[in-house]
C-alpha cells in the first residue's frame, strides 16, 4: 500500500502497530525474532480488526520475514482471519458441552436466518459475521453464543434468533 | 559424529550402522527397499535432507513398539528388531497410499510428469487398480501466472520439499506450509500468483517435486509451430551445462559431454541453424572481463558480481536492493546470443527480426522469465522468443524420434558456434570466474597464462561457498567468492555489506552446484553424485579443447571487428548491457 | 512493596497475613458475626451471568449502608459449579448462594448482611437431598471433592497477592531453594507420583529427572495453557483463580532441572486468565519472587507469555515449541524430545508440564509427597530410602474434572484418582438431566472414548480408562443420555479433529477426512453395512501411522463406539433409523394428539412446514420442514416428537 493512497486513519493504525513492534527491539540477525510473530500479529489484529495482505507485508517487513513465512502462520491459526468481520460478530460454541445441547442447531438457523455461512464473508450489510468456535470454557452455561463479547448462556434456538433479531434492530 | 555402531536385525537379517543411523539407512544398507516419498537425502544436491516424516509411507514394524515406525525418522537402537514387510506394515502402506490417491487428480496420462512422478511409481508397484476411498478432492487453479514455473496444488501431496529447497536452500522464502487440515498445501504469500511473489524461478523446486505439482511452463508446442512456419527462420541455442546432462536420458555414461550428438539432434528437429551459448559465453567473458579490470582499476564498484544466472540476478533485486549497482551490467550469454542473432546475424542473413526465431535450449526455469524481460525485446520483438529446457528437449527428442545414441556426431553453425573451453565451464559454479579469469590475466598483461596455470582449481570443486586469492597479475592478486546456491549467495553478500573490501570479485549462481544442477536439468533422483559426474564432464570439455581463452575465439574477435568495434565500446554496451531494478 | 530477601521474611510476611483469610478460613460459622466477607465468583463463567455486576451492586448496596468496614466484597477465582452461577458465599456465615443476579444484590445486604437472614431463594436445592441448603460442603457436588489443583480458586482474590502469602503460596518454593538440593526437589516429585494432567499420564517426575540430566547451559520450563479439548475449562479456572500456584510451581520446577526463563503458552481465547497472570508475574517480581536472586537466594528465573492463536494441535509439545518459536503449530517426531538438546525452544532442553500439573506442585513441594501419595490409589514399589523404584497400579493425587453434557450439576469437579465415575456422575454430578436414561459418559475430549453403564464402577485412573476404551485427556467429561447419538458423537469429534489436524501427515490429513465423510454418510442413511469395516480398518491404520498425538487418538471415538455401539451403528447403515433421534435424515417430526392448536409452533416455523388451525391438532409437512427444532422448543404441550 503507497502512502500517499492510505488514509489518515490508516497511518494512524500503521504507526500504532509499529509502536508495538518498536518495543520488540527486533534484531535482523537474530534468528529469535521470528518468536515474537504470534504477538505481533495478535496486536496488528487487534488494532486493524483483520490481518488484510498489506498488513502481514508490514509485520514481514518489520519483523525480517519473508510474506511468505508471516502468511503460514496467519493461515494456519483460527484466530487470525484475513476477512474484516461484521459490526457484531456472532460465536457459536461447538465444544462438545454446547454440542450436546444442541448448539450445531443453533448455528444453522442462525446461518439460515442471516445467509452467510459460519467463517466465511460477513453479512451483505456488514452487520454480522458469524463463527464456530471450540469451547470457551462456559461449559455451566452450555449452549453458549458470544456477540462482540457478551456471553449468552442456556440457549434454545428461538432464544439465539430473538437476540440476533434485537442486533438487528439497533442496527 | 557419533562413531559408535549399533546393532539390528531388519526382516531377520542383522546389520551394525552408526548410532545416529536410522532405520531407513539400516534398510539401504542391507539393500533392503523401503518406499519413500517426502523423505529426500542432500535434496538439491546439498547437504541439506528433507525430512518432515510426514508422508509416512515408509512406515515399519517394530518388535515391542505401540505403534508403526516411520523409518526415516527413528533412530535405530541396539537390539531393534523390524520388519519392513509384514502384513501391517505393507497394509499401513498401502492405505496411506490410498489415501493420497483419493486428494490427487487421476489425469496421469496428461500430467507432464506422467512416467516420471514417485506417487505414480509407488501406484505402479503396489499394484493400486481401483480408486479406494471416494470423497471430496482439494481442487484449485492451475497458477501459470509467471513465464517459468506453473504450480497445481491439486497435485500437491505435502512432501515439503519445495518448501525446504525454497526457504532453507535458497532462502528465497517464496513457499509456505499454507492453511491446515485437509486444504493444507505449500504455497505462496496468501496464495497469490507465483508471478507477484518474490519467486526468483530458480527451479529448485521443480526439480524436487515428487509429482506434478510444480512443473515448468512449456514452450515446445510454440517452438514446433515456429519451426513449422515458411515464413520464419529458426535458430537454436544451447547452454553448456546442457551437453552433460542430456546423455543420461539416451542412455550414455550420467556426466559425459554429447555435445556432437546434441547438435546432430536438435538439426534433426528442424532447426534452421544450429548455434551455441559457448559462442556468447565467450563474448560475455570479453565484457564482463574488460568491466572487471576496469572496476579493479579505477577501485569502484568493487566487488563485481557476475550477472550470467537470471535466477541469480531476481534475488539480488528482490532482497539487495542496496548492492544493484555492483553486478556486472553485462547482459547473461543466452541474452547477448538473443541481441547478436537478432541484430548481427539477422542483418548478414538479410532476415528481419521479427521473422528470425530464437530458441534457447537452457538448463533453467528462470531463463524462461529473463527471455521475457521487456527490456530484452525491441519493438515487441524479444531477443529470445523461446526458452525450452533440457528436460523438455528431451520430449521433444523422443516425440520426434530422435534417439541421441543413434546418431552421428555433428558440430555447431557458423558464425554463432564456435567456442574456446573457458565458456563450457560456464556450466558449473566457480566456471564463469576461471573463464574470467583467464582472460582477465591477458588483458592486464597482455600475455597468456600457460600449463596448468589456467585451471584455476581453487574456485573448482562443487562446495556451497569458496572463497580464494587469484593472481591477475604476476604478484598482485584478487580476493574472489564463488558461491552457488542462494542461501550461500544470501551468506556471501552479507559478509559483502558487512565489509565491502573482503573481496574484489564474485561468481554466484542460484542452483546449487551451478547450472548442471539447474531447474530444467533431468532429475537426479536424489543422486547427487550425478552433478560431480556433470562436472567433470564439462572439466573434461574444457581441457579437450585447443581454446582454452575466450578472448582467442576467432569468430568473435571478428564479431568485434566487423560489427561491434571496441570491447566495452558504445554499440558493445548498447547491446551487451543493461540494469537492474529493485523489486 | 519490599522485597523478600530470606526464608524467614516470606514466613514472617505470612504470620503477619495470615489473619486477613480468618474470616474466610474459620470453622466457626455465624451469621451473626458484624465482620463478613462476600466472596463472588469472577471466572470467565460467572462473568458472563453479569458477576462484576452483580460485585458493583452489592459494594454500592454496601456503601449505601455505611457498612465498609465490616464488610467486604472479594472476587475469588472460579467456585466449579459453574451451571448455578453466579455464585456467591458469605463467610464466616458459611453460606452459599446461587444464581445470583445483580437485583438481587440489595436483598442480600437488606436481609442477610444487615438482618441475619438467609435469603431463601437464592439457596441451592439439593436435587439429592431435596432441600434448599446453605452449607456448601453438604452439597452433594462438594462433598466427594477433594481439592487440591483447585485449593485456592473460589478462596482467594487472584489479583492480590498477599492473600497468596497468607494462604502459604511460595512456601513451597522457599523450602525447594533454601532446605533442598535441585535433586531432591525432582525425587520428591518422582515420590509423589505426580503424572501429566494434560492427558498422557507420564510421570512429572520422570521428565523433570530428564530434562534436569541434560547438561546445558540455556534451559527452559514451560506452562502449556493450550487448553484446547472441547469441554474442559480446568486450566482456564486454575489460571483465572490461582495463577501464583503456576508462577511457584514454574519457579521450583526452574530450579530443579536448571532453567532461568520460563514461558507461559496460553490461548488467546482466554483473555481474563491472561489478565491475571500478567498481574500475578509483576506481583511476584515485586515480591522479589521472580527475577534476580529469588528470595536472596542464587537462583534467578522469570516468567513470561506466549499467546497461542486458535489451534489444537499446539496442545502437542512439539507443536507448542514451534508455534512458541514463531512458526506455524506443526508437531515433529520425536526423538528428539523437547528435553534433548535440539528438541526443545530454539533448540535449548525444555521441560513442558500443563497446568493442572504445575497447580499441584507447590503442595506437594510444601506437604511433602508422602502426603500427596496417600490421596487416590496408587500403588508403587519404593526403596529403602524411600525412593520410588517403580509403579505397580493407580495414580496417586487428584484429577479434574469438567463435568457437562446431559447431567444436573454441571461444573468443574476435582476427586481422588480411584473415585468411580458412577461417584462423579451420580453422587457429585446428581444424576442425568430430564429424567433421561444413562447411556454413556465421554471421557478424553476427541482423542478418547465413551464409557458405558457396565464400566461406570471403575476406578479412575490413567490406566484403568484406556483399558475401557477411553482415556483421562485433559479432564472433559461429558454425559450422554438416550436422546444422544453415538454415531454422531463420533462424527462430531471428527469433525473437530479433521478442523484441527495441522495436514502435515497424510493419515490425519486425508485420512480424518475420509473417515469423516463415512460418518457422514452413515448418518445421513446412505452408509452401508460394508463400509462399518473399512471404517474400522481406516481408523485402526490411522491410530498406527498418524505422526503425533491428535492423529493418532482421533480415531479413538469411532473405534471406541464401534466397539460398544455396533446395533447403533447397525440400525443407521442397516434400518435407516436413528434410535437417538438426532440424525436429520433419518427422523421426520410429527405433531401427536397432546397438541391443543395454539398455533404457536405454526408462528414459529421458519419455512412454513406446519399448517392447522386455532384449536386443532397441527401438521408438519415432513418435505418442507429442515428439522431445525424451533417448533419443539415453542410447543408449551410437548406435542411435537421425532420419529
């Protein structure tokens, strides 16, 4: 991405994430630095919602790694997504506790009601975004759904539809 | 190194290995096979091994163990007994293989590597008939984005030796273990077109891919319409390092020199001239020499770095951008052959360029990108139209029928034919140095050098980096690096930024061992003693030779005269130069 | 805060402490005590039913008051029973409220703290004993436990460390440095009998005599808090309520085998229990517990964190080094183990334990283990110095549990090794949920198996489990009832597998994969009888060729089911039915003549499937309807069956 093309608000995450990196004091030479990539991507996420190409490129670049190396890694952890997520983002647990409560039925209503499917593209109007997720250790509240961090415990699949439908409404 | 033997018995046969043996080497060692697939010993000919034991088709049994043993990851241990074809082990093999069929595209007959993939030979001898297991197949497009190399990940089955040869080998980093699960696969940065990555085509991958996952871009077809065409004149070009790898492949002695038989060949295909990339080697040795001793003159620019390896000369622009101004400006031998056919020899022809075709027939995937340069092209018309590599003249060859061990000894067209010993040696590393050498010395002294001062052994010899004092001039020597293989060009220009005075001079080719192990070579198999055979073939070459100086080629001292003037002169530079471009 | 310098401050920092937990640590129960404690469970669980709310409410409440002297509102770590949260206990009085919501916050200081009144309703009914009960350890969840991973969780504030010193935390490590050679800290916990509570059982000790044997001079000890199984959140409550215990248990195991830097991989999905380990590190290295010269000793060692990113397989050592190294989570055989040179953190000897393993070190440094080895039911054969010279039967300690699924007290239980998981089930766990019938309890997580009803009186212990089938695993204990599918089950814990295998090695790439499209097809009716076999054989050749761990469990669950539910199977490939009622394919819904017409399920419908007017028993139109279940949640008469 040319600097001259990238908006303010752009810079300001770029500048953001390179504050981080600065703390790393990265060393060209040292093999180690290559442990602190998980970090830096967990921040560059954390601060630009998403890891789009141009920002692997950035921490490769920082980081003395190749494009290559930094998209292995984002590819092979869930938790890295290279999409932008919706305004509210939708986790469903299948952990096995949330499983056998039924929480796979859960999910495909959800999917069926907002067509998109879990882990893909957000919805048309960039509300939602839906995820599986493995267990978040809420096992005592089994089924579990999670929207943008609130924890809704002991679901039913009509209770799962009338929260979304409440999103939905505050728009 | 661990001395110490240790004793087993593999299908009841006892063998002693070295301790830090494991059991697949027991099993060589008692000549007992065991089917391997993403295991490779010295992969790329260097001393690195492939070793992720990750396809686990060579697993055995072992007496008192829980599970099957990969043997190309467990050690060995005193006492151990295995069995490499019980029932279970050959019935593990075999669904293991099963298994790999069933996420592999069963179009054998059209795959360029059919009757010459490991996963097609192991379905061969365990007998597979039918299909197994029936499910969903990883399908994804053909990447045919660049000039040189085309990747099918659907062919892929995660050996990662391609990833091994591109980040440990030549550190290029262009491969990646991508994804996981089942849609794991070795690709590119997010996937994108090999063409946008930092892929330098040196071909090292190809050369290790099992199967047809990674394969060059053929341009045989194009070549067989050009030579087809009334309408055009087909000249062809052939690299040094081509004459000794070629024979393998009609049965001659792996490493022996068939420079006649190649020539009587490709004339047999239907090319209109037969000429030779010694000839411009010779001439690059007068360019690139002439620039050295002007640099070491003038002390600029020093160390010079030979340009004659495309692959090379992509890693320099995609990783140094600091140092593009030390690389001799001289263009490789397969591009200044391109700008004198299409220029020289096209005008004493009388044949316009656009109608003269120019064929190289390289040992290199990466020639494929250069010939595609824009800068090497005037008004659309390339230079070089077409790259085609050893591996694919050999199709060509047998498509037609042309058996090289049936045919007579021939030699090369005039006037872009005729070459001195100093350019076979371009084919392995340390050559282009010696041919510069050579001539380095008589430009300075005006003298030759004689007897076996011209074998400059100190740069010979197949290691990853050597480092070396020449004498130029009667008591004034140069610091020289040559280098193959670009993780030790990686290593060399390192030590270059870090002190720009240690050496005054280097040679550096990307393929390990230097253009007889190139990326279009045929396959070593993991035989790695095929490239010393290589190169004492082309040692051979050279020392059979009354020229033994590039500068001493007649037809390019009268290339020079009637067309080029001045060595490094005005039109020398117009033609036989050019610049690099950070990437 | 001033460093501990000596042996003798940590213990006169105790003494001085000490007093600080007497409310919380008396045996004298009184209601009618003017100084209480309030303590509220602050766990990832009781977070998520509004906890931090519920504490906001009730300091106000307090407040309000003018009670601040007297009372005080503590967030401890998790209390277990997670199901009944948010869970709050009022000490001395020794009472136990459940279900707590931040309204009710104002009735517990109105009535309780300021009337010295139970507050009835918020009384946790003993399904067992049937009665509303206040004391916690006449609970039928807690009578059977025995705590000792779990020792300071729902006890201590997790972000005050001085509740640790006067809880005896560091203790341990002070005995280790100043009254033990590193060789004895490892022969105690040889003697212990402590095994890897992470899922394979090997001895503690045994690694740590490995790792302490290398000679190097860069050596590293490891927390895996990749807790990545499914249904078990053990790990997660132990570094949210106790994180000091791994920080002790990391610095003693430091000592014993010779490293001076050690790390914690931790998932990314637990951000409180990263919170609060952060905290509990610069707590430590403020107390001079951590970093330079602990406790005035030679020894210096730190702590730091690695995050992991969504990932299972990096619960494998070998998968965890990489991924700790920067590098995608992939495992490699072993040899060499992460303890060899070569093997482990940038090639340096490591010595990786799980946290529930580190939770019980302090104890066990501190109590001795003879003590430790006299819970749970080990047997081993000892030296005449005492020394452990072999195991012959059992394990010694205790084990946690995550118990869920179809059961009535669901939550985080921790027992003896040797308890019966008819103890844990029936007694601890109450039976099984709705009034349905037993049919199997799930141990292991995806690499382990499921238990029947004839198995249930078996002594827990590693080696008792995998000899029925299943394994311990991390401590996921799930249970089934007659509404649960086995073939789905296995399916299930394919898919999981197949999502979390790394691909690198083609049985576990491919293989999972095509065992799961089996499962597929068996339970949605186009399995055949034939394919149960070559099913049977995929997954036995998996197990023997997968390169690590989760490749060569995964098959676990369908060989496992395979071997106890065969008619299930049977009964999908073969009648197309699925007695369990949970395979789509192989139920229709039907409305029976309970249904009064209320037209609710009608409303509720999705696709329009059912049609009926008011007061007249309702259809389902069987190929409109995606069997998505709104129409049973909705039906106030449970008219709507599968069948």
């Amino acid at each position: 991405m040319c600097c001259q093309q990238m908006s303010e608000a752009a810079k300001a995450k770029f500048a953001e994430l390179d504050r981080f990196i600065d703390t790393l004091n990265i060393d060209r030479k040292n093999e180690r630095r290559r442990g602190w990539l998980i970090r830096s991507l967990h921040r560059a996420q954390a601060i630009f919602g998403y890891l789009p190409r141009e920002v692997q490129q950035h921490v490769a670049k920082r980081l003395f790694l190749s494009e290559a190396q930094v998209s292995g890694v984002v590819s092979f952890y869930n938790y890295f997504t290279t999409k932008p997520k919706g305004k509210y983002c939708i986790d469903i647990c299948l952990g096995t506790a949330c499983y056998v409560k039924g929480s796979q039925n859960i999910l495909a209503e959800i999917e069926r009601m907002l067509g998109v499917k879990a882990d893909t593209e957000p919805t048309a109007d960039g509300l939602f975004s839906i995820s599986a997720l493995r267990c978040v250790g809420a096992c005592g509240l089994a089924p579990v759904m999670i929207v943008n961090g609130k924890v809704y415990g002991k679901l039913t699949v009509a209770k799962a539809i009338e929260i979304i439908n409440e999103y939905k409404k505050q728009g | 190194m661990d001395s110490k033997m240790v004793n087993l018995t593999i299908n009841g046969k006892a063998v002693s290995v070295p301790a830090n043996s494991t059991i697949l080497d027991a099993a060589r060692a008692l000549n007992i096979k065991i089917p391997t697939l993403c295991h490779c010993d010295k992969i790329g000919g260097c001393g690195i091994s492939n070793n992720p034991a990750s396809c686990r088709i060579c697993v055995v049994e072992v007496e008192n163990r829980r599970n099957l043993a990969p043997s190309c990851a467990t050690p060995v241990m005193e006492g151990m007994k295995v069995h490499t074809n019980s029932r279970r082990a050959l019935n593990a093999r075999r669904t293991i293989l099963e298994l790999l069929l069933s996420d592999h595209p069963q179009t054998c007959m059209t795959c360029a590597k059919n009757q010459n993939c490991e996963l097609q030979e192991l379905a061969a001898e365990f007998g597979i008939e039918e299909i197994k297991y029936l499910g969903e197949r990883n399908r994804f497009k053909p990447d045919a984005s660049s000039e040189a190399i085309r990747r099918d990940l659907s062919k892929c089955i995660m050996c990662r030796r391609c990833e091994t040869v591109c980040n440990k080998i030549q550190t290029v980093g262009a491969l990646t273990g991508y994804g996981r699960g089942f849609s794991a696969k070795v690709g590119t940065a997010n996937l994108i077109p090999l063409a946008e990555s930092n892929c330098t085509f040196c071909g090292q991958c190809v050369n290790v891919c099992p199967v047809g996952a990674i394969t060059g871009i053929s341009y045989v077809k194009k070549v067989w319409d050009a030579i087809n065409d009334p309408a055009k004149t087909v000249v062809v070009q052939t690299a040094p390092a081509v004459r000794v790898a070629i024979g393998q492949e009609f049965g001659f002695e792996p490493g022996a020199p068939v420079t006649g038989k190649l020539a009587a060949g490709l004339r047999a295909l239907g090319f209109d001239k037969v000429f030779d990339t010694n000839f411009s080697a010779d001439l690059t040795i007068m360019e690139e020499g002439h620039e050295i001793v002007e640099r070491i003159k003038a002390n600029k620019k020093l160390p010079i770095l030979t340009s004659c390896c495309p692959g090379w000369i992509n890693f320099i622009e995609h990783n140094f951008p600091d140092l593009l101004h030390i690389p001799s400006s001289c263009k490789s031998p397969q591009q200044m052959f391109g700008a004198i056919a299409k220029s020289y020899y096209a005008e004493k022809i009388g044949v316009a360029p656009k109608d003269l075709v120019v064929v190289s027939i390289m040992p290199c995937q990466a020639k494929k990108y250069e010939a595609a340069r824009p800068e090497f092209a005037k008004d659309g018309v390339r230079d070089v139209d077409y790259v085609v590599t050893t591996r694919e003249l050999c199709k060509m060859f047998k498509e037609a029928g042309v058996n090289l061990a049936n045919l007579e000894d021939d030699v090369f067209d005039n006037p872009l034919g005729e070459s001195s010993g100093a350019a076979d040696i371009f084919g392995v590393t340390g050559g282009v140095l010696e041919a510069a050498c050579r001539s380095v010395y008589f430009m300075l002294n005006g003298k030759n050098l004689e007897g076996d001062a011209i074998n400059f052994r100190a740069v010979r010899g197949l290691d990853g980096i050597k480092e070396a004092s020449v004498e130029i001039t009667p008591g004034k020597s140069i610091r020289v690096a040559v280098c193959s293989g670009l993780g030790n060009a990686r290593k060399v220009l390192e030590m270059v930024r870090e002190d720009p005075n240690r050496f005054q001079a280097i040679e550096i080719m990307a393929c390990p061992g230097g253009c007889i192990n190139g990326g279009g070579q045929p396959f070593l198999h993991g035989d790695s003693a095929l490239l010393e055979k290589r190169m004492k073939g082309l040692y051979t070459e050279d020392e059979r030779k009354v020229l033994r100086f590039s500068h001493e080629n007649k037809d390019i001292q009268k290339l020079y005269a009637e067309f080029l003037g001045e060595v490094g002169g005005e039109k020398a530079h117009h033609l036989l130069h050019t610049e690099y471009h950070s990437k | 805060m001033q460093k501990i310098t000596s042996q003798a401050q940590l213990l006169e920092l105790y003494n001085q402490s000490k007093g600080s937990l007497a409310l919380r640590l008396t045996n004298e129960h009184d209601i009618h005590s003017v100084k209480k404690e309030i303590l509220c469970c602050g766990g990832t669980g009781c977070h998520a039913s509004e906890s931090l709310s519920l504490m906001q409410h009730l300091r106000e409440e307090i407040r309000k008051n003018g009670l601040e002297e007297d009372v005080k509102v503590v967030q401890t770590g998790c209390f277990g029973f997670c199901a009944q949260g948010p869970i709050v206990k009022v000490m001395p009085d020794n009472v136990f409220y459940v279900q707590v919501t931040p309204g009710d916050a104002r009735e517990i200081v109105q009535k309780h703290i300021i009337g010295k009144e139970l507050v009835e309703h918020l009384l946790f009914i003993d399904p067992m004993l049937k009665e509303r009960i206040h004391d916690y350890e006449k609970m039928s969840f807690y009578a059977k436990q025995k705590r000792i991973a779990l020792r300071n969780c729902g006890l201590l504030d997790p972000e005050d460390i001085t509740e640790y010193i006067a809880h005896e935390s560091y203790q341990g490590l002070a005995k280790a440095l100043f009254e033990m050679t590193p060789d004895q800290v490892v022969q105690e916990v040889l003697n212990s009998g402590l095994c890897g509570r992470g899922g394979a059982g090997f001895p503690t000790g045994l690694k740590w005599k490995i790792a302490a044997g290398v000679k190097a001079d860069e050596k590293y000890i490891v927390c895996n808090a990749d807790e990545g199984d499914p249904g078990a959140f053990m790990d997660r409550s132990i570094l949210e309520g106790d994180p000091h215990s791994i920080i002790e248990a990391m610095a003693i195991g430091a000592y014993a085998i010779g490293a001076h830097q050690g790390y914690v991989y931790i998932r990314a999905e637990y951000p409180l229990a990263l919170d609060r380990l952060i905290g509990a590190l610069k707590q430590a290295r403020e107390l001079g517990l951590l970093g330079k010269n602990i406790m005035g000793t030679d020894f210096s060692f730190d702590i730091d964190f690695r995050l992991g990113a969504g990932a299972f397989v990096c619960g494998e050592e070998t998968a965890l080094i990489h991924s700790m190294e920067g590098l995608r989570g992939e495992p490699t055989t072993k040899p060499p183990f992460p303890a060899n040179i070569g093997g482990g953190v940038w090639g340096c000897s490591t010595n990786v334990n799980n946290v529930e393993t580190y939770a019980s070190i302090p104890v066990i440094i501190k109590k001795g283990a003879e003590w430790y080895r006299q819970i749970g039911n080990w047997k081993a054969e000892f030296d005449e110095n005492g020394n452990w010279v072999r195991s012959i039967s059992g394990n010694s300690g205790t084990k946690v549990f995550a118990l869920a699924g179809q059961i009535n007290n669901v939550g985080l239980v921790e027992v003896p090794m040797g308890t019966t998981l008819r103890e844990i089930i029936y007694e601890i766990g109450d039976g099984i949920s709705g009034g349905h019938e037993f049919k199997a309890v799930q141990t292991g997580g995806p690499s382990g198996g499921c238990i029947t009803a004839e198995n249930l009186d078996t002594p827990i212990d590693y080696a008792n489990l995998q000899r029925i089938g299943s394994m311990m695993g991390s401590g996921g204990m799930i249970v089934l009832s007659d509404k649960d599918c086995m073939p789905s089950m296995a399916k299930f814990y394919l898919e999981f597998t197949k999502d979390e295998s790394c691909g690198k090695c083609t049985p576990c790439r491919i293989g999972n994969r095509r065992m799961l499209e089996m499962l597929e097809q068996i339970c949605n009716g186009t399995g055949t009888v034939e394919m149960l076999d070559e099913l049977e054989q995929l997954a036995r050749t998996i197990a023997d060729t997968a390169l690590c761990g989760l490749g060569q469990t995964a098959p676990n669950p369908i060989l496992n089911t395979l071997r106890y539910f065969k008619a299930e199977y049977l009964a999908h490939v073969v009648d197309k039915k699925c007695p369990a009622g949970a395979c789509p394919n192989l139920y229709t819904l039907h409305v029976t003549d309970d249904c009064v017409g209320c037209t609710k399920c009608k409303r509720n419908c999705p696709v329009d499937a059912i049609t009926g007017e008011l007061k007249q028993k309702h259809f389902i139109d069987p190929a409109k309807c995606i069997k998505c279940g709104q129409c049973i949640d909705n039906c106030p008469k449970k008219a709507i069956v599968k069948g």
